[in-house]
C-alpha cells in the first residue's frame, strides 16, 4: 500500500539533501503514518485506517464521525 493518509490525503514530498559544497541529491520527506484501529459508534463497527499523526489530533478534538464524514466528501474513502 502507499504511504498516504486516508484521511487527509498527506503523502510524501519531494526536496534535496543540500551538502556543505552545496550539491543536491533528490530525497523524500515522508509522513509519520500511524495504523490505528477507530470504533464507529454509529454503526457500531470497527475499522483500521492509515492516519497520520496529525490527522489523530484532528479526530481527538472533532471525532471520528465528523472526520470521516469531511473526508467522504473530499473523496478520499
């Protein structure tokens, strides 16, 4: 599977290792992607989802339902 939150949409991003005499080689800022089990209390149902660590606190402070819901209507479930 890819390194993408389920429910942001986040991936990686693209940049350079900068060096001392000032060459760039390509590298890759990766997510801190977190799998984690959510309880559904709506319809009762548990489901596993790739989130990133910023997206845990958006759900601490909006619940799951809300989240998923925005995240629906963004296309990304």
């Amino acid at each position: 599977m890819s390194r993408v939150c389920q429910l942001s949409g986040k991936k990686a991003m693209v940049g350079n290792n900068v060096s001392h005499s000032n060459k760039k080689t390509k590298r890759r800022f990766n997510i801190n992607l977190i799998k984690k089990k959510f309880y559904i209390p709506s319809t009762g149902e548990w489901v596993t989802l790739k989130v990133t660590a910023s997206t845990l606190k958006t759900i601490d402070k909006k619940g799951i339902s809300e989240v998923m819901k925005i995240a629906k209507q963004k296309g990304l479930l």
